[in-house]
C-alpha cells in the first residue's frame, strides 16, 4: 500500500516543482528545456544503474553484513556524488549559467 502512495506521490511532487518554478522554466526554449529533462532522467537512471548493479556487485564479496552495509552506503553516497556533479555541469551548459541555483 506504501508503494502505492510512493507512486502516486512522485507525478504531484514533479507537477508540483514545475509549477513553482515556472518563470523560470520561462526562460528557457523548447530545446533548452527538453535537454535539461534529458539530462536529469540521464543522471538518475546513471545513479540507479550504478547503485544496484555496482553495488550489488561489489557487496556481495563481503560476508559480514555490517560490512556489506558500509560498502553499499559507500556506493550510495559515490554515486549520488558523481552523477549530482555531472548533472551541475551538464545544466550548467545547457542554460548558459542559469541553473543550477546555488
């Protein structure tokens, strides 16, 4: 049932987001705008793939579970880190400065 709400959640949220920012989004072209959507499904299936196929991977050579659980918050946090940077850098480009907001 948790799940559920999880899903249901997420679009109200993103809806949500766009709606307050949309003078900002104002700013940008069409082809601005769908490379910035790109880039962010791009960042987050590079986190996703990274933390359950590399982690998954890298974890089960450990056999004590507390160690397992640091190697897989070590994974977590490394690659939320590069595909955030990534992400910075690449909407850095395609909005000439303006975003990331600091």
């Amino acid at each position: 049932m948790f799940d559920y709400k999880m899903i249901a959640a997420f679009p109200v949220l993103a809806i949500y987001k766009i709606y307050k920012n949309r003078d900002l989004l104002k700013k940008f072209s069409k082809t601005q705008i769908i490379g910035i959507t790109l880039s962010y499904l791009a960042a987050i299936s590079l986190a996703f793939v990274s933390i359950y196929y590399f982690g998954n991977w890298i974890a089960g050579f450990a056999l004590n579970s507390i160690i397992r659980f640091i190697i897989s918050t070590a994974v977590i946090l490394s690659s939320l880190l590069i595909s955030i940077s990534i992400l910075n850098k690449v909407l850095e480009k395609l909005t000439n400065g303006v975003l990331p907001k600091q």
